[in-house]
C-alpha cells in the first residue's frame, strides 16, 4: 500500500509506527552487507518520510503486533527482544532473502502470477496514476529523490485509464 522498499519494510521498528496518529515513519532499513545484516539509515535523505497509514494497513499492523506477541510467549527463552515490526519466529531480523522465498509463497498461495517486492512497488505507483493522484503526490509516497524516476520507470497507466482519458478529452472537445 505504500510501496515500500523490502529493506524500509524489513527495518521497520514499533517506534516508527504510531498506530493511534495513524502514521508510519521511514528512516531505517534492513539490509545484508557482506555477513551481516545491518539496520542503518535509509539510502537517502529523500527516502526518510512520516507517511499517513491508510485503515487496512492500520489493522494489519496492530495484527502483526498481536502476531507477534503470540510468537513471543511460542518462543518463550528462546526469544531474542527486538523492536522490529517484522521478525523470525525467534524474534530476530527477518533475512531478505528468506523474505523473498516467503513473498514467492503466498504469491502462489494467492494463486497470482509471481511479482517481485519491487513489482509491487511499481503496481502502488500504477495505481496511484489510475486514481488520477498527482505525480508530485506519488513521488512523495514512493519518495523518490527524481521525479523522473517515478514517472519513467515505476508508473504503467492502465488501458482503462488510458481510454477514460481519451474519452473525457473527447468530451471535452464536443463541447
């Protein structure tokens, strides 16, 4: 829903969110460099954001919260404190590569054609356009540093889209 990065997401902390303003905070990241995995700022300053949650995204986290509190009390001793919003069974960092393999699993449970976490990034950008949000609007979601690079390589417009445009032009034009 808001087109999050895979580190952005996987670095996220109880911290960041603020279930009750309705807002998520992004200026973390997890990240594997070499052996180890790192949770350090994000790759820019252009990347940092408080963004509104919408409601669905508000109630699968305060799910997760209780998910994971479950898996806390499962664990027991076993259990590693972290304050990330996203952990192992343990309580430790997520790997991302096990995330992808995770991602691939429910997308055929799903029983959708498989996307990368950065296809749906770009189908967050493809939806914003198809609901006529401001590109400037989009970018600042996606927070991207060039503008460019939200419209150029993230934004497919949909058929749809594209023929209710021509259509509202054509109608525009009749008058």
């Amino acid at each position: 829903m808001l087109g999050l990065r895979k580190g952005e997401m996987l670095g996220l902390t109880w911290a960041d969110v603020d279930l009750d303003a309705g807002e998520l905070t992004i200026d973390r990241q997890l990240q594997r460099v070499g052996a180890e995995l790192l949770h350090r700022e994000t790759k820019t300053a252009a990347s940092d954001a408080t963004l509104p949650l919408p409601d669905i995204c508000t109630v699968a986290l305060d799910r997760r919260r209780a998910a994971q509190a479950v898996a806390q009390d499962a664990a027991g001793p076993a259990w590693q404190p972290s304050d990330l919003v996203f952990t192992t069974r343990y309580g430790r960092p997520v790997e991302p590569r096990n995330f992808n393999r995770f991602w691939d699993r429910r997308c055929d449970a799903a029983g959708v054609r498989r996307i990368t976490v950065r296809d749906a990034r770009r189908t967050c950008a493809s939806l914003l356009a198809d609901l006529d949000v401001h590109p400037r609007v989009a970018m600042q979601i996606l927070r991207h540093a060039q503008f460019a690079i939200t419209m150029e390589i993230y934004t497919v417009v949909s058929s749809a889209a594209t023929r209710d445009a021509l259509k509202r032009l054509g109608q525009t034009l009749d008058r």
